[in-house]
C-alpha cells in the first residue's frame, strides 16, 4: 500500500495549507486542553504540524514569529519572578552548578555510547544529545562540520518527546481542576502595558539573532528588571498567550519534512531511544534532587528535562511549578552546554574512535 500523501492541489495552495495549519492546530489544542493535558495549546498545534510537515506541506512558520512566541512565553516567566525568588535562587547557586555538570554529563555520555553503539557519526551524536536549545545545538553543530541533518532530527525528536513525557508527568501529579484555573488569565485592561510587552518581546526576538536562545532568555532577564523596579506592568491575556503557544508548536512541528525523515529512517529507533534513555536519567536524577532543593519532583523534573527550555516552562506555568526555578536551572545548563560544548564534541570523538575505532 502507497503512503499517505497530500494532494497535488493541496500543496500548490499554501494558504489552505495555512488554514488547515491554524484550524486543526486550534481545535486540537482546544481538545487537548479540554482534556486536561499541559501545554496543550501548544501540544496540539505540535502534532497537527509534524503531520502536515511528514505529508509533505510546503510552509514554514517564520522564524520571528516562533521566536516573538518565546518572547512572549519569556515573559510570562518573567511575570512570576519576585525578589523572594531571586534571593531564593541565588542561595542554591552551587547546588545548580552541580545539578548543569551532572545533567551535561549524562547528556554528552548518552552521546557517546550513541556514537560507539550505532552508525551515527560520532560529531553528530554529540551535538544531537546536547541538552541545550534545539536551534543553538544545530548552529553550533553546523560551525563545527557535524552532519545538520541528523543533530536537527535528534534534537527536534527529543523536543517532542520531551513536551509529551513532561505533558503526561504533569497530567499524573496535578488535579485537572488546579490545571484549568492556572491556565485561565483575564484579559488585561492596561493596552498600554500589553503594547510595552509586546514591544519586549519582539525585541527578545531580535536578540535572538546574537544570543543562543536570546529570543526567550532577553525578555526574561529585561521584563524581571523592569517590573521588579516598577517601570513596567507586564500583562498579557489568553489571545496573546494562545497565539505564542500555536507560533512554538507550528515551528516545531513543521520541521519534520518528509525528506528529512527518509533521510535519516534507518536512524530514527536508535534516535528515539537513546532521547528516551536521556529523558528517562534526567527524571532519575530529579528524583533525589528534589529533596535536596527542597523541591516538588515536578519542578525538579521539569528543571532537568534535557532540553525544551520554552515548552518547559510553559508546562512549568500552566502547573503552578516554580517557573523561576525551572528556567533558572534550564538556562543555566544551556550556557554551560554553549560554553562547553565544542569541548566535549571533541572529546566524544576522541573517545569514540578509542573505544570503537570509528
């Protein structure tokens, strides 16, 4: 039997693509939230777009708007910040050291077994388990000669399989009701504040352009130092919110092509294990963590899920996690993967031509 494929005509109109995009991204969502389930909104825009994209859509979600849709998301975390927050955070500092190295060492370990284990080229199997934002490990992998194909393929399986295991975690530890009344936000009646933090996030967007994952990372830093000094309001409403979640979700979801599939099928169950196993360790060692940061498991697991930084802290929102704390310690591995990570690209290559003469 012939696989599925979109029609001729289907494809030549990219704008019944893009309805087709947004109506059953939309209603997806609207089940899976109905539903009960975290991220939906972005969850199910996600799914709908992986479809079209493996189908063969021709369309792509401009760049700026998924990264005005990390701005925004930014943001939000940035809502929730308080002085208590940062003292609290800036207290744990050695213990979120330790807790990056350990986390960057499982991930660049997974790698290296993946590179002594499979047909992977050892470069690509570094940077493809790297735990840091999918679109900096792909530049960087790029920089560095790794094959972009397999690192996005990998990283952007991860992605997925990240935000559906942290999703159904969520699901498992919070009652549905407590869900639905954190995700209700009233529209905000200041227009001029939501122009300043649209205004902000835009701007986060630009940045994203000059820093890895600037496009979430700048309205985080900017919109805490602003509101905590008084000169701005932040405020956002479920339009905005649903908008960003939808830009996220389409971006990622689109990214999955037919001929990036077939490129990389004979590789795609060993990917998708080796990220299972990587996602299985970092929710082990949230296990224990958590009692030491005297954290929920759901914050700690969230905090050490590898990669995701935007999904993880939507999850982390919408559950009434400690956002702060997520995005604290998901950022700070992402610098540390950054500043790192040619290092231990070299030295899996290194290790995986010892071990298996690759």
């Amino acid at each position: 039997m012939s696989p599925l494929r979109l029609s001729p005509s289907f494809k030549a109109h990219k704008t019944l693509q893009w309805i087709v995009l947004i109506v059953a991204g939309g209603l997806a969502g609207f089940i899976l939230h109905k539903a009960g389930l975290p991220a939906a909104l972005l969850l199910g825009p996600m799914l709908v777009a992986i479809a079209m994209g493996t189908l063969g859509a021709r369309i792509q979600v401009p760049r700026i708007l998924f990264r005005s849709g990390q701005g925004v998301v930014g943001l939000l975390v940035a809502k929730s910040v308080t002085l208590s927050v940062l003292l609290a955070l800036a207290k744990d500092w050695y213990l979120m050291a330790l807790v990056t190295l350990l986390t960057i060492a499982l991930s660049f370990g997974v790698g290296l077994i993946l590179a002594c284990a499979s047909k992977i080229p050892p470069d690509a199997a570094a940077w493809g388990t790297g735990p840091g934002a999918a679109s900096a490990m792909i530049a960087m992998a790029e920089e560095q000669g790794a094959d972009s194909r397999i690192v996005a393929s990998m990283q952007y399986i991860r992605v997925v399989c990240v935000v559906m295991l942290g999703a159904w975690v969520s699901h498992m530890l919070v009652a549905p009701g407590a869900m639905h009344e954190l995700t209700q936000m009233e529209v905000g009646a200041n227009w001029l504040g939501l122009l300043a933090t649209l205004a902000l996030a835009f701007m986060g967007a630009l940045s994203g352009n000059l820093i890895p994952a600037g496009a979430l990372i700048t309205p985080i830093i900017l919109g805490t130092a602003l509101q905590l000094s008084g000169y701005m309001e932040i405020t956002l409403n479920d339009t905005i919110m649903t908008l960003a979640y939808g830009a996220i979700g389409g971006y990622i979801g689109l990214r999955f092509t037919r001929a990036t599939i077939i490129q990389v099928a004979r590789l795609v169950p060993v990917i998708l294990t080796a990220n299972i196993v990587l996602i299985v360790l970092c929710g082990l060692l949230a296990w224990p963590l958590s009692g030491v940061f005297q954290k929920d498991f759901l914050s700690m697991f969230l905090a050490t899920s590898p990669g995701g930084l935007d999904s993880m802290a939507i999850i982390a929102v919408e559950t009434g996690s400690d956002a702060s704390f997520v995005v604290a310690l998901q950022t700070l591995r992402l610098l540390g993967v950054v500043l790192c990570g040619a290092v231990c690209s070299n030295l899996v290559i290194k290790l995986s031509t010892k071990f298996s003469g690759h």
